[in-house]
C-alpha cells in the first residue's frame, strides 16, 4: 500500500498533463470553458492569499517592534496554568523565564567561515539571557579538515559568548540513515543531551528537565533578529498546550539578496511569501527549515528521521501521529534571516535554485508517510483526515501543473481543437478572455513586488530610486520563475517518487558561499 500511495501525486500530475492535451484535441469547446473557469479561480485565489500575506505582513511588523523579553515579565509570571486555566499536564505549571534554555543547533557541511560566523554573530545580539543558550555546532566528518577547522576557528571566537558551546562530528556512513542535515542533527542532539543537558549541575542536581528546553535547528546561514529568542520564549510560554507543537518563524531569504540576479530574488521572496502567507492559515501550517521544538517532545518522538531528505516537515507528521493529531505548528510573526541560493555565476545559480526548488518537491515523500499514518491510526477524526489528505495532495498538485495550466490551455485547444472549432467565435475570444483574466491577477503579483522592496535590509551605500524600480520590474519574470522553477522541479520531484528505486531522491546540500556574480 506504501509504494501505491507514493505513486499518487505523480499519477495524479501526469493524468492531469496528458488530459490536457487529449481533451484540448478531443474536447475543445469543454477544455476552453474550463481553462476561463480556472482563471478565475487563479484570481480569486491570488487576491484570497494576497490577503493573508498583507494580514502577516502587518502582524510581522507589529510583532517586531516589541520588546518581548520585557513583556514576558509583564504578562507571564511563572507558576499559573496558560490562560489561567485548568489544562493537560502538558500545558500546566507554568515554567520560570529563568529556567528555559535554549538549545540551538546549527548542523553545517563545507560552509565557509564567513557564512557561518555571521549567523553566530547574529546571536551574540539578541535580547535574552546568552547564558541561557546552548549552542551546538554539528559537522560532518564527510566534508573534510577544512570544515574541521572552520568548527575550531568558531569554537575559539564563540565559545565564551554562550551557557555551553559544543562542536559535534557525525560520522559518515552510518547504518540506518542517509547522509544529510536530518542525521546530523540526531547526532548532534543525542551528543547535547550527554554532555550538556544531563549533566548535573548546582541549579540542577539531575540534569536540565527536558520539558525546560527549547531545541532550535537552523539552516547553517540562518541568521536571528534580536527579539528571536523572547518572542519564541513568550509565545511557548503563552500556548496552552505548549508541548505538543512546533514553533514555526518566517525565513526570510534576504541576507545576501543585493548579490543575487533577479530571477534568484523573486524565487527567494515567492518561497518567504508563501510561508506568510501560512503563517495566516495555521490549521494549514506544516514546519518547515529554521524551527523550535520541546525537547520533551522531541524525545517523545523520537528525534528527526535519519532516512528521508525532508526531515524539516516530517517531524511535524512524527508528532501529528504520536498523539493522535493533538499536534501543530505555531506560527511566530517573527522572522529569520537566510541566504538567497547565489553561486559565482548566473548560470551556476540558475542550476543549483533548480536543485533546490527539487529537493523542496521532494517534500511530497510525506504523502505516502501521511496516508499510511490515517490509514493505521482510528483515533484521528475522519474530518481531519480527509482535510489534511486533499490539501497536501492538492497542495503538491497545484504545484507541479498549476502554472503550466494557465500558461498552455490558453492556446492548446487552438492548436489541437481542428478546424471547425478554429473558425469559432469561442476560439477566436480564448486568447483574449484568458489573457484578460490572467492580468487581473497581477494585481497579487504587484503587491508581491511593494513587500519585497519594503522587506530588503539596508545596504551600506543605500539604494537609489533605480534600484528599487529594480527590485519591482523583477516581478514580471514570475510566469518564468512559477514554470521553470516551480512546476518543472516539483513535476519532477513527483515522477521520481512515483518511479521509486533509483530515482528516488538523496539529500544535496545547497552551496553558500559570499561573492558577487562574475
């Protein structure tokens, strides 16, 4: 039943593309009312998340002007159940600011030191306790001395800054798991675990309590605001049931953003502006990348899958199924920092966002996961089940053959539908109708543009009124960027786990690196 239900989402795609031609010959008349149909669709859906982005948009800038350390103090003193409130043993007792700590794990690969001590830069400024961080920087013995001395180098700069800081060496080929960021950070989290958190200390003769400690796992480029910390701390301290969720923060993929080509910029800002967009619809929210999580609860779990490529949202389905759906992903309102995908030269860029955009697909492996879990546990609710069942698959469809519907039924039933549907007035109007309609959807795309521009950091040598005509224009490339790396990876993500065997998909780490395009 498990290789069938990986086979779904590509049959389904495929089915979709190979009817698109067919009733475009066959049924030319039907497919053109449909494709004017869906069009509309496109653009009540456009500005139906338009609006959700707008409504993240302000949420994230009012949520960045506080002083969350401070509010914490004023609204949550320890000792009372959330809301004041009689709750599960989960949610109650009220832990102390004073006794949270977070551990931060950071697993890197070849990273060069730049990269990398940015993003430990970042966290020497945030407004939180730094003793109370427990920074883990995880290798991987397979990248060699270089990345050895990159971790020595750090440990020397850093070490001091933090509660503890730790560097961790994975082994390469290690029985049970595929090489990648999921089974380095397991390693990373059980050698934390031994030699941090169940070490005795005076304040803790037994070890830190699990159910005390927040585990962070960014991406090696990730790179906190100063309010991170705070606002993760008061929003886990404010969630009723605090230990059965992930606490989810929004990438922004800014931080190298004025050394990457135009293309790279709007792929960046779509996949940021697609997670706020989330962010808004929480019963639809799934993890993804830079997260937090109880170490409670990750134990309870049982850390992240060693086996699979998109350990960042499996491990929200691992909790979703350990406690029967009583499991979600909190959004923040907050942001982190990461890369834009840039290599040294344009071409070299455009292939590695491809590779990317691919590996993101990949992420349809958590259907089959997803299915076989509804199938195998009574206690999840039907009504849940078949929620989360249409809109990860439709969510996963749409991605691989949405763009190439609106861009390719405009014309298929003109080149297909024969002669007499040729000399219709239907076929004469089809071109006209959907351009017209697609159009209006660029309403969506113009405020896509204005948040991009108002979410770029500040340059040292500032931006001229170019420059942000610039960053505007670039939005018209997003039929391109929606086809090339959008529908064409995520198609071929779906094909490869429909195949199965050898097509199936390992991890591949995304370059970084810091350079202007030569």
């Amino acid at each position: 039943m498990k290789r069938f239900f990986e086979m779904v989402p590509g049959i389904l795609a495929w089915l979709t593309l190979i009817f698109m031609f067919l009733f475009s010959w066959l049924l030319p008349v039907w497919v053109s009312i449909f494709i004017i149909l869906f069009d509309i669709y496109w653009v009540l859906k456009t500005v139906y998340l338009s609006l959700h982005l707008r409504a993240t948009f302000a949420e994230m800038r009012s949520v960045m002007k506080v002083n969350w350390l401070a509010r914490i103090r004023e609204e949550l003193p320890a000792g009372m159940a959330a809301s004041g409130t009689v709750v599960a043993v989960a949610a109650a007792a009220r832990p102390a600011l004073e006794d949270l700590y977070h551990l931060v794990i950071l697993p890197m690969y070849n990273e060069p030191h730049d990269v990398v001590r940015e993003s430990f830069e970042s966290l020497t400024h945030i407004n939180y306790d730094k003793k109370k961080l427990l920074v883990v920087l995880a290798l991987e013995d397979r990248a060699g001395a270089d990345a050895r001395a990159t971790g020595e180098r750090l440990a020397a700069e850093y070490g001091a800054t933090f509660g503890k800081f730790l560097v961790t060496h994975h082994p390469a080929d290690l029985p049970d798991e595929i090489p990648g960021k999921g089974s380095n950070e397991v390693w990373a989290g059980k050698q934390a675990m031994r030699e941090i958190v169940e070490i005795p200390t005076a304040t803790h003769p037994n070890g830190i309590p699990p159910e005390r400690v927040l585990v962070s796992v960014f991406d090696i480029d990730t790179q906190v605001f100063p309010e991170y910390f705070s606002r993760l701390t008061y929003m886990f301290l404010k969630t009723e049931n605090r230990l059965r969720a992930i606490y989810q923060p929004i990438p922004l993929f800014t931080n190298n953003v004025f050394e990457a080509p135009m293309l790279a910029r709007v792929v960046a800002f779509s996949t940021t502006f697609w997670q706020m967009m989330q962010q808004s619809r929480p019963e639809r929210l799934t993890s993804f990348s830079s997260q937090s999580i109880p170490l409670s609860t990750l134990l309870d779990i049982g850390w992240w899958d060693k086996t699979v490529v998109s350990e960042d949202s499996r491990i929200f389905w691992q909790g979703y199924f350990r406690y029967h759906s009583d499991f979600h992903v909190e959004p923040l309102f907050y942001p982190v920092a990461m890369d834009v995908n840039v290599a040294p030269k344009f071409w070299a860029t455009m292939k590695n966002i491809y590779k990317q955009q691919r590996r993101w697909g990949w992420g349809c492996e958590n259907i089959p996961y997803m299915l076989e879990g509804f199938r195998n546990d009574p206690q999840i609710p039907e009504s849940k089940k078949r929620y989360w069942t249409f809109n990860s698959i439709e969510g996963f469809h749409s991605w691989a053959t949405n763009s190439l519907i609106i861009f390719a039924l405009g014309w298929l039933p003109l080149a297909l539908g024969g002669r007499h549907f040729g000399h219709s007035v239907l076929s004469y109007n089809l071109p006209h109708i959907t351009r017209f309609i697609v159009t209006l959807s660029m309403v969506g795309v113009a405020s896509s543009a204005i948040l991009s521009v108002m979410l770029l950091p500040k340059p040292p040598g500032g931006l001229r009124a170019k420059d942000y005509l610039i960053f505007v224009l670039q939005w018209a490339l997003m039929p391109l960027t929606l086809t090339i790396f959008g529908a064409f990876p995520g198609l071929e993500a779906q094909t490869r786990l429909m195949l199965g065997g050898k097509w199936r998909l390992g991890f591949w780490v995304t370059p970084k690196g810091r350079y202007k395009e030569k």
